[in-house]
C-alpha cells in the first residue's frame, strides 16, 4: 500500500519529473537552488520555462508538483532518503513509473529536495500567513453614475443629479486555498476615504515592524 497518495491534478508534473533527461534535471536543480525566499510557483515555473525546453505549461506541471512534495516533506519528519523512498514506491504505484527507472527518479528527486531549503521556508511562511479563517484572494473596484431621474421622464431636463458608486468586490479563501467566495460591498468617497486611511496605517505598521526587527529577515512572497 503506498505511503502517500498523489492528487491526480499533480501525477502530470510527477510523470515528467520522472522522464526528465539529464539537462532538463540539471535545469529545474538550478532553478531550485538558485530560488530566492519568497518566490512561489509562478516565478519558477517561468524560470525554468526561459531556461529550459521543457515548454510553459509543463514547467508549470513540474515545478507545482515539486514543491507539493516539498510541503509533504516538511511535515513528514523522517530523513530524506527515507522519504524519498516511500515516495517514489507511491509513484510506482500510484502514477506506473517503472521499476527499472525507480532508482534514477529516487536520485532525481533526492537531489532536487536537497536543494529546496529556501522553497520549504517559503512554504512555511505561507502557511503562517494563511493559518487563518478566511484569506484574501485577489480585489476589485468597479465605479459607476447613477443618474437620479424625474418622475416625468418627458419633462424639459433643466439640470440633472446624480452619484458616483464603488463597488468593492473581494474574493476569498480557506486556509487550505478551497471554499472560493465573494462577496460586493457598496462605497462612496467618504467610505474610500476611510478605507484608504485603514491602509495606510497598516502599511506604516509594517514598515515600522520591519524596521524595528533588524535580526529579522522578512520574505515577501510572491507564491
């Protein structure tokens, strides 16, 4: 029975690992250890894609499987050969990688964990970020007229009224990334006004933590 199990949406990026020649290997190795803190998914996947041949999408396969084993690592709390180990033997099983190859995919992928110490903190400091309820996804604003009209729609317009509406739509998630909502709330200037006030002190906040932090380095994430 296998160790662990590999979500479908990742056995493409794990199949290709497996069939990576030894440029393509060396390749995705230079991305990793050469990742700087706070890089994510997205930054190395184009990476990889202007260094290799591997193509866009398939960079992107590779490099979200990889550092899903990364995360798995981080919390499985035994040596890495060991969990090199049980991981392929789920590979074999779960996505029919050779028995032939297993030895060179385990070397691969020993490799490729042993140069993933910056992408295991940035994993980590994601996951602090995001250990919350509900985390914001992306934001919007879409800002309109509404035209206050007369009764008479036929009557002489002589002047006419109106006001400006902005229309906040946030999206958001669980911790786990699942569960998407949105929800729309209604702003005049007053309220953006205000919003904006909110922000800027917690920009103000941030630049003071960090500042008064000098034994601390702070990764800006961009996974």
């Amino acid at each position: 029975m296998s160790k662990y199990s590999i979500p479908s949406q990742l056995k493409i990026g794990f199949s290709l690992i497996a069939s990576l020649n030894e440029v393509q290997l060396n390749t995705v190795n230079f991305v990793f250890e050469n990742a700087e803190f706070g890089e994510g998914i997205k930054t190395l996947s184009e990476r990889l894609n202007s260094k290799s041949d591997l193509g866009e999408q398939n960079s992107i396969e590779i490099i979200r499987s990889l550092f899903s084993m990364v995360n798995i690592f981080k919390d499985a709390e035994t040596p890495k050969e060991e969990f090199i180990k049980d991981f392929t033997d789920s590979m074999e099983t779960e996505i029919g990688v050779k028995n032939k190859e297993l030895e060179n995919v385990r070397n691969n992928l020993l490799n490729l964990l042993s140069n993933s110490q910056k992408i295991s903190k940035t994993i980590k400091a994601k996951n602090l970020i995001v250990e919350n309820a509900n985390n914001f996804m992306e934001g919007r604003i879409v800002s309109d007229i509404r035209i206050s009209y007369d009764e008479d729609l036929g009557a002489e317009k002589k002047e006419q009224f109106g006001v400006i509406v902005h229309n906040l739509r946030l999206t958001y998630c669980d911790t786990h990334g699942d569960n998407e909502r949105t929800f729309y709330i209604s702003l005049d200037l007053k309220d953006l006004n205000s919003l904006k006030k909110i922000v800027d002190r917690a920009l103000k906040k941030d630049e003071l933590m960090r500042s008064n932090q000098h034994e601390i380095n702070f990764i800006n994430l961009s996974i």
